[in-house]
C-alpha cells in the first residue's frame, strides 16, 4: 500500500471522531507528502463537509502550510468548482495567504470582488472576509450595497466588519467608511447587525460606545440603546463643526 492509501485509510477512521492527537499526528504526516499527487489528494479531502468539523477546519489550515503550491492550486481550483460553497472555502483559505506572504494576493482579492455579487450568501460572505483582510480604499463603494441591502442579516454585519477592516489596514479611509455607516444606523432594524455597525463605527472613530469588539453575541437591547445614542451624538457634532 502506497503512502496516499494508507493516509487515505486513516482518514476514514478518523473522519467521523477525530482524537485530537489522532488529528494532529494525521496532519503531520500528510504534510510530509509534497508531491503534486499528496496535493491533489489534500484538496480532495477538502470536499468531504461531512467529517468532523474540527478536523476539517485543521485540514483546511494544513493546506495553507505547503506554501507557494498550495496557493496556486487553489487559484487553479476556483472556477473549477461547481460548488459554490466549495468555492466560498477556497476563496477564505486563499485570504489566508496575507499571513502567509502569498504571491497571488491581487488575483485572490480580484475572485473576492466578484463574489460581492454572487447570487450565493456563502460565497458573498467569504467575499466580505476576504476584502476585509485585501481590500483598498476604492473597495468600500463595493461593500456598501451589501451593508445596506444584502438579504442575509449576517452578510449585511459582514459587511460592516469589512469596512472597519478595511480602515484598519488605511486609515485615511475612514471618513468613506463611516458615512454609509452612519446611514446604515437609520435603516437597520436586525439587533445583532445593528450591534456589528456600531462596532464597526466605534473601532474606526476611536470611540468608546459601551460594546466589545471581540463578543459574536449580540449586545442587549440596553448596551445597543445606549451605544446607538453615543454614536448618534457622534455623528450630529461632526456635522456640526
């Protein structure tokens, strides 16, 4: 038996009850085949959405590690995939790559813009994620029609999370951020995306409104209330000055 059919067999021994141990000893030892055939039969693996979650999460990671092919591969994969949840995975594991010092990174921001206007909420979201960590200046007019308009509630808080991103990595852009953050104050009606905006807002202007930045809980109703008045008042003695 070949090294690709043992690991292959391992996997279905693990896929289902991942040991941690049993994890983490599998990806070490898929890492050590760097052939073109260990990759391909990485990426395959990929396609199985049904083992345990954690081992996929750690599968995906592990991909990131074989450097320059790894990156390569996924661009070469991404109009291939007739799933665009597949796709919506790639394309995350390909913005992972800033951490990396990838080659690609224009190409990959390039596949993110155009998922903004994907017909598919998962690949819309990745696209969110993606042009947060890669995005320019010129991106902000790109996110704010799904801050505004996205069906998806999440998507809509994405985008928010996008454009505080965004300012972090370019702070003269923050006053093209906030306006449509501003404006999105008065047309939200989802709490929990309320709650991402005024985040958004906070982070970007300095400010202390009462929220954590790092809870994906939904503040209560009070903090939200309360938050929402602060900004608000924010916003009415810029427009003033």
């Amino acid at each position: 038996m070949n090294p690709l059919d043992t690991l292959r067999q391992r996997f279905l021994e693990i896929r289902l009850d991942t040991d941690v141990s049993d994890m983490f000893d599998f990806g070490a030892d898929l890492l050590e085949q760097d052939s073109a055939e260990a990759l391909a039969f990485h990426y395959t693996l990929l396609h199985d959405t049904g083992m345990d979650s954690e081992l996929y999460d750690w599968l995906c990671r592990k991909f990131g590690e074989r450097g320059d092919e790894a990156e390569d591969h996924l661009l070469a994969q991404f109009d291939h995939e007739p799933d665009p949840a597949m796709q919506a995975t790639v394309l995350q594991m390909l913005g992972g790559f800033k951490y990396r010092k990838g080659r690609r990174l224009k190409e990959t921001a390039a596949l993110a813009r155009a998922a903004l206007a994907s017909p598919h909420d998962e690949l819309r979201c990745k696209g969110l994620w993606v042009i947060g960590w890669l995005g320019g200046t010129t991106d902000i007019a790109k996110v704010v029609p799904l801050l505004a308009h996205d069906a998806i509630a999440a998507n809509r808080r994405w985008a928010a999370s996008a454009l505080m991103q965004i300012v972090f990595s370019r702070r003269s852009a923050a006053p093209k951020a906030l306006e449509p953050l501003r404006q999105a104050l008065d047309t939200e009606t989802d709490p929990a995306v309320l709650g991402g905006i005024l985040v958004a807002v906070q982070e970007i202007a300095g400010k202390k409104f009462g929220l954590s930045s790092s809870s994906h809980e939904p503040p209560s109703e009070e903090k939200l209330q309360a938050a929402l008045a602060k900004a608000r008042r924010m916003f009415a003695r810029a427009a003033a000055a």
